[in-house]
C-alpha cells in the first residue's frame, strides 16, 4: 500500500525572486473563503469589480479586460492566438527571454516574424523598429514593458506612430510591470496586454490579466477562422466575462477572490504612492548593492525599480550563493537566464514584498554570501583594518 505523505507544510521563504512574490496576509486569508459557484450571482459581482479595478490599474477605458485562466504565459499566448493566423506578420523585440518567447508563439500562430533584437540588458527606441518596419507592414508589433529576465524597464512613449506607420496593433507584456510602475495603455496607445498576478500584484501565480481595445476587438471580430485555442477564444470568454455569462469553463474561483482583493489593496495604497514606494525601495537596494562592490547589469536610465540585476564577483559560484541564502536566511533570489546565466542574480522587491526591512534583510545576506565564498565586500575590508 502506498504511504499517505504528511500534511503539506511548506517552509517560509521571503521570496525576493523575479516572481512569485510575497503574498498579502488578506490575500490568503480570502482564497480560503467558501467556494460559490461560477455563475452564482455573488461571483459574477466579484467578476465585475475586478474588471473595473484591472481597468484602473491597467489604465485603459478597455471594455474587454480581464482575467484569464492561467499564468502569465497564458496572457501572451491569448494575444496572440486572438490576434494572429496563419499568413499575418509579427514585428517583435528580443532583448530577452521574453521578447524571444513572444517571438516563439507568434511562429507556432502561423505568423511570419521579424524580429527587432538588442543586447540584454538594454532598452529599444521607436526608430529601431521603424527601421525593421521600414517599407513593410505588419499585424502586430509587440514588445515587453518590463523584461523580467534582465531588469529592463522599456519606455513605450512613441511606438504608437511606429504601429501605425506600418498598420499593426501594439502589443505590450506587462507581467512584471502591472501594479508596480506606471501602465497607462490608453495614454500610449496599446492595442493589447498582458500580466500576471505573482508579480507586482502579490497574488499567487494562476491568473493572468489581460486588456483589449476596440481595435484589437474588430481585428478578431473579422477573423476568417477561429483561434487556434479553444480555451483561450476570447470569443468564447468574453460571453462568460461580459453580459451573456455564457458558460466556457470553471472558473477558478478562490485564484479570483485573491486577485479581487490584491486589486483592491492596489487601489487602497494609491496608484501613486505604490509606484513611488517601489522606485524609492529599488533605488535603496541599488545603491546598497553597489556600497557591497557590486555593479549592475542595466544602466540606470533603463533600469527597473521592481527588479535588479546584479553581476556576480569573479569566482564567486552562483548556485552555492543561492543555496546558502536559502538554508541561512531563508530568502530565495533568482539566477540569471540565457547569455546572463551564472553571470547575474535577479533580486525582486515586488507588491508586498518591497519593504525597507526586507532590503536591509537583504543585503546582509549577500554580504554573508560573499563572505562565505571568500570574497570581501568593502565595508568588511573596512571593518577589518578599524
């Protein structure tokens, strides 16, 4: 017979990664609420008032805004199974892992891609991709407002005239970006995005917010053959979403009843102040990084507040500082990915979890890292020859 394992009780991390981040005390509290059903009129209030509240935060007017089922990867695969079919044309920018993975899903739509590529770890301007574009149209061109792989925040001031120029819709990956700097589609022009909740929102991962103008919407509206995904038709949930309530599928009920709340505790901060919080504590964080003799991986006019990369010591093993960050202090931070691979760690102080004491908390930890390895930071130099 097969043993029954113990009741689940995961550790406590202080989860300062590029996602998940930590998650409000209410936010779990309410995900643990008695369970309605998907088209108890209870729920379909709950379902609205996040619409509205995504629509505040999102910054958009957008009638079709909304949650979908599923993580932030599910947000760019509905953009672009809605939005894309075989024999449309993609204009995309790589300067990471997720501008590539943007590129990857385009393909397996059907669509012709070309990509616009910058080093990682940099930011586009407009008059990049308008000379990709130069003489070409496209369906839709699409790049990441904050990339979670490098600590890029990308200005999206001016892409609006390059979209039009070359008659696509503007695409815009917001998974890292939502709820901790400013959005605002409707001011730039964005046709559509997506998000995820485990981010800036600290919601746990499982849904990802998404928003559609009226000119994405006539673009699928005059589709010649469905999406390619049933289960992301927004055809099909957008009847469930608006006033139909048609039913599509379950809808995962409690993940909703956090991100309701994580909304509204959003909103209740103030918009502002939240963004304001999260570039002060970034910048806190930066400057403590570089007193440990650390330098950054993005230049600071590009640089996200809500995510740093930082370059790792000569010799210094970046899975054994990782490691002993978690057994020592219990604090998990992420590794770099593709060509930063080994190279950076990706330090998040994301919603809820960016806080003064947790940098603080923070920094100590890493200089106990680097200690640990044998490799000085300044202040301890400092400290030894006092």
């Amino acid at each position: 017979m097969t043993q029954i394992p113990a009741p689940l009780v995961p550790s406590k991390r202080l989860l300062m990664g590029p996602g998940p981040s930590e998650v409000a005390p209410s936010v779990l509290r309410v995900m643990s609420a008695p369970t309605l059903g998907h088209l108890d009129p209870e729920f379909l209030q709950v379902m609205d008032e996040i619409s509205a509240m995504l629509r505040v935060v999102f910054g958009t007017e957008n009638r079709l805004t909304m949650p979908m089922s599923g993580t932030g990867s599910a947000g760019m695969e509905t953009l672009f199974v809605n939005l894309l079919q075989a024999g449309s044309r993609a204009l995309i920018g790589v300067n990471g892992v997720f501008g590539t993975r943007m590129a990857e899903v385009a393909k397996r739509c059907g669509a012709e891609v070309v990509t616009v590529n910058a080093d990682w770890g940099t930011a586009f301007s407009p008059s990049d991709f308008a000379a990709a574009a130069e003489g070409q149209s496209f369906d839709v061109l699409a790049l990441v407002h904050a990339e979670t792989s490098t600590g890029v925040a990308q200005d999206l001031d001016g892409f609006r005239g390059v979209a039009d120029a070359c008659g696509a819709l503007l695409l815009v990956d917001c998974v890292t970006s939502l709820g901790g700097m400013p959005v605002e589609l409707d001011r730039y022009g964005v046709d559509a995005a997506y998000s995820g909740t485990q981010k800036c929102l600290s919601c746990p991962p499982g849904l990802a917010p998404v928003s559609f103008s009226a000119r994405a919407e006539a673009v699928m509206a005059a589709r010649k053959t469905p999406s390619q995904s049933w289960y992301l038709d927004l055809g099909l949930i957008a009847k469930y979403w608006g006033g139909e309530r048609a039913y599509h599928h379950t809808a995962p009920i409690n993940q909703l009843y956090g991100l309701h709340e994580a909304l509204r505790l959003a909103l209740e901060e103030g918009l502002e102040a939240r963004y304001a919080r999260h570039t002060r504590n970034g910048k806190t964080l930066a400057s403590g990084l570089e007193a440990l003799g650390l330098s950054l991986w993005v230049q600071p006019d590009d640089r996200l507040a809500q995510l740093t990369s930082v370059r790792l010591p000569e010799g210094f093993d970046d899975a054994r500082g990782r490691r002993y960050l978690l057994d020592e202090f219990g604090i998990e931070v992420g590794g770099g990915l593709g060509p930063m691979a080994g190279k950076v760690w990706r330090i998040g102080l994301m919603g809820y979890g960016s806080t003064l004491p947790n940098i603080e908390l923070c920094l100590t930890a890493i200089r106990a890292a680097l200690n640990e390895q044998g490799i000085a930071p300044p202040a301890l130099v400092a400290d030894a020859s006092s």
